[in-house]
C-alpha cells in the first residue's frame, strides 16, 4: 500500500501528482501563522541578488516566519528572488535527479498561485518549487511534475541547518509584475530525520499542501530594501603620546561610537554621538605613550548596525 502524503488533497489527485506518494507520519500546523508576506524592491541594494546560498542580499528584506524557520522576499523587474533559513539539526537527504519525491526529504516548498484565483487544487497557471538541502530541483504546475520551469536554486549548510536561495523569473509564472500587486503565495518545510519526517505549512492550514485555498498572500512593496550600513573606511589620525583621533566614513548617515584598547579585548569605548553622519571624527583620550592600541568601530542606523574589522595604531613616546 502506498502511504498518501498527509497534505495532500483527499480527492481528485492525478496520479502524476508529485504528493500523491511518499507519506510523512507527523504533520505540524503551527497556529496562528501571519499568512502576508512583503517583497521589497532589490534595486536599491545596488545589486541584484547573487543565487548562492549566501542571504546577504536579504539583510534589510521583509521576512515572515514559519516556527524557527524565517523566508525573505525581495524583486526586481525581471525576478522574484526568495531566501530561507531552515533550522534542521540533522540533514537527512540524499535525492540527485530532478522532479524527485524532494518532499519525503529535508526540504524547502514554495507555491505561487499568479492569477489568485484560489481553488481546492493546483491549476494551470499554479506552480510549485521545491528544493532539498542539497540543492536538487523539482517544479510541478496542476498537472505534475512534467512541468520544467525556468529558474535557480542555491543551498548552503549552517551552522543550524541550511539556507535556500531561488530566483524565479516573472517569465516563469507568466507574471507581468507591478508594485502593489498580490498573488497567492504559500511555502513549506520539510523535515526527515531518520525515519521521522514532519511537514509545516505557512498559514497554518490543516489539510492540503497544494491547496490555493489553503494559501497566504505576497505583495510586491514599491519600496526598495534598505542598503546594508556600511564603514568605507577607517583610519587613526593625529596621534600624540596620549590622544588619538579615529575618523570613519559610512554610506549613510549613522550613529558611531569607537571601542578601543591596549588588547583586542578593547576595554574602553568613546561615548559616541547624538547625531546621525556618514563622516565620523572621535578623539581617544588617556592613552599610555608608547603603547600598541586597537580599536573598532561600531555605526548603526535604520539600516542596521555595523562593526569595522579591528584596526591598530600605535601612541607616541613622551619627549
Ligand atoms: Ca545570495
Ligand atoms: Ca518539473
Ligand atoms: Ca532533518
């Protein structure tokens, strides 16, 4: 007897059906569960998102949570660009081919339903991306898995779990998209550790996976993602026996404060400025002669904060 997934539909399911197989035996549906998610404009990042597993473009990105479990959306004019950071404590996944039963493994689901148009199963224009934790592909539209869309997957492990990256062209989901727009939108995470395997939905629906009636929202924001802060420079300056100056410069106007000391253990801390400025200037007070001094500098803003590597410098002998 072949085990029926526990999100899968009770009725009507193709045989081609990619969840028709494979079953998993706990089904977690967390409640309540936000079921809106924003995606901001990736332009301002200067960038468009590398797909690399690495979620560094999604910093300042709008996230939603599914249990510990968070996914980032950003777009552009000619991709969706989504990142997941999956808590697994034990990768269990082995799958190599694409359009594989990725779902009976550790794994990332996410659906799109373009039109919004709902309904009790996936339809034409509905899709579904799964990746496992090692990267291995398997698309499907109502029909099944015959369906290849075009799109990119990256996956790297952490130090608990994993992280998904996917960029998925508009082309793709035959979307012309426009800020403001909304469109069905779900995600899930499976996990197998040994022969248990647990499945969590975004929503918190109780039943059917490949439900759009089951599915949350995401809405294209026409605001662009905040540029990560960051220190462009650094640099001691005007050094005597006793005081120094550390100048810094950011890419935004940020708060600053400069942690310093004879090891790189720091110490003692400037008391740091009201305002907000992209050029920092702050004196160093009480320092021995002849001493070997580090220090690091920390800004932050609405941005983020940002800490500077450790720079040295060393004071002047007394004459
Ligand atoms: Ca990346
Ligand atoms: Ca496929
Ligand atoms: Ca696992």
């Amino acid at each position: 007897m072949v085990a029926r997934a526990p999100h899968e539909p009770q009725s009507d399911v193709s045989s081609c059906d990619p969840h028709a197989y494979g079953g998993g035996d706990t089904v977690t549906h967390p409640r309540p569960q936000p079921s809106q998610l924003l995606a901001y404009l990736s332009k301002r990042a200067g960038v468009v998102p590398v797909v690399d597993g690495n979620l560094e473009e999604f910093q300042n990105a709008p996230s939603t949570a599914l249990g510990d479990h968070s996914l980032y959306a950003l777009w552009e004019a000619d991709a969706l660009y989504l990142a997941a950071n999956v808590v697994d404590d034990r990768l269990d996944v082995s799958i190599a081919t694409r359009d594989g039963d990725l779902w009976t493994e550790d794994s990332l689901e996410v659906f799109i339903d373009p039109e919004r148009d709902r309904g009790s199963r996936m339809t034409g224009g509905d899709r579904q991306f799964v990746v496992n934790a090692r990267g291995t592909q398997l698309d499907t539209d109502g029909a099944g898995a015959a369906w290849d869309g075009e799109w990119r997957a990256a996956v790297s492990p952490t130090a608990t779990g994993y992280t998904v990256e996917l960029g998925i062209p508009w082309s793709t989901l035959g979307i012309d998209p426009e800020a403001g727009a909304s469109y069905g939108f779900s995600f899930a995470v499976n996990d197998k550790d040994g022969s248990a395997q647990t499945q969590m939905l975004w929503g918190g629906a109780d039943s059917g996976f490949r439900v759009p009636d089951n599915w949350g929202t995401l809405t294209l924001s026409a605001d662009p993602v905040a540029e990560r802060l960051a220190i462009t420079g650094h640099t001691a300056k005007d050094v005597t026996d006793s005081i120094a100056f550390i100048e810094w410069s950011l890419n935004d106007a940020a708060d600053g404060f400069v942690e310093y000391g004879p090891t790189a253990a720091y110490g003692s801390r400037t008391p740091g400025e009201s305002g907000f400025l992209s050029f920092h200037r702050q004196r160093l007070t009480n320092l021995s002669p002849a001493t070997a001094y580090f220090y690091r500098i920390n800004s932050s803003s609405e941005a983020g904060a940002s800490a500077s590597a450790t720079g040295t410098f060393n004071t002047k002998p007394i004459n």
